[in-house]
C-alpha cells in the first residue's frame, strides 16, 4: 500500500472511531428482519449455487468490515451454530461489535481491530465472507 492510500486509510478509521457505523441500538435485534436473514444465511447462497441444503453448525464466517457488529449480529442470527470473525480498523467500532453480540447472547465470536490487509494473520479460513459495507473506502485505497 502506498502512503497516500496508507492516509487515507488512517483518516478512514479516525473517522469510525468518533461515528461507529452503523448507529443502530445496542438493544435492536434483526430477528423479524426475515428478509436480511434470509439473505444472510449460509444455507441461502449455498443452496442457489449447489441445489444442496448444508448445516451452518461449525461453519466460519468473516465479516469483513462488520463496524459495529450489526451485520455480525445477523450473521449470528441467521446462522446457527457458526462461528462470526468480523474485523475492522476502528478499535471503537470493534468494542460496540462486542458488546452487541454479547448483549444478545451470542459468545462463538471473535472481533479484530485490523486491516483487511491484516487478515492473513488470524490464521484462518473461512466458509463465508460477507463484506456488505467494505467496499466504499477499499474503493478508494485500491483493494
């Protein structure tokens, strides 16, 4: 990465460690939210490629860019018995990830302050990824 895409990074994350993104209570649940469920599911995108049903029991998912874990927390709901990576530069955003799957009981989870470009050093591998909210700054720093 150069230091001009290096900065921008940095200004990125300086900007979600004041405004965690997305703002959406702590206490809100995506449960009724069948259509986000629905789509997060891994027995979804893998029944539409395979024609085949899985169990999402011990399966991995990384959300990449999970902010403050909204998306991690459907993720979660959508997909029982998986584990949820998410990562994320802003350490504040990671810390409101947290909370939010241990306020609704979820504890098969695991929150990283890195860079996408960091994830090697997890050491992991993943059945699914999902990067809903990723793409508008590795737009602009060339992942």
């Amino acid at each position: 990465m150069d230091n001009q895409a290096s900065e921008l990074l940095e200004k990125i994350r300086q900007q979600y460690e004041t405004s965690p993104y997305p703002r959406t209570p702590l206490e809100q649940s995506p449960k009724d939210d069948f259509n986000s469920l629905y789509i997060h599911n891994l027995v979804t995108s893998y029944y539409l490629r395979y024609q085949k049903v899985i169990d999402t029991e011990g399966k991995v998912i990384l959300d990449a860019g999970c902010g403050s874990g909204w998306k991690s927390l459907i993720l979660a709901e959508a997909n029982p018995g998986a584990k949820i990576v998410g990562i994320d530069i802003s350490e504040e955003s990671v810390k409101l990830a947290q909370q939010r799957l241990k306020f609704h009981g979820f504890d098969n989870v695991e929150f990283h302050a890195i860079s996408i470009y960091d994830l090697p050093s997890l050491g992991q591998e993943f059945d699914y990824i999902n990067n809903d909210n990723m793409n508008y700054y590795t737009r602009f720093i060339g992942c």
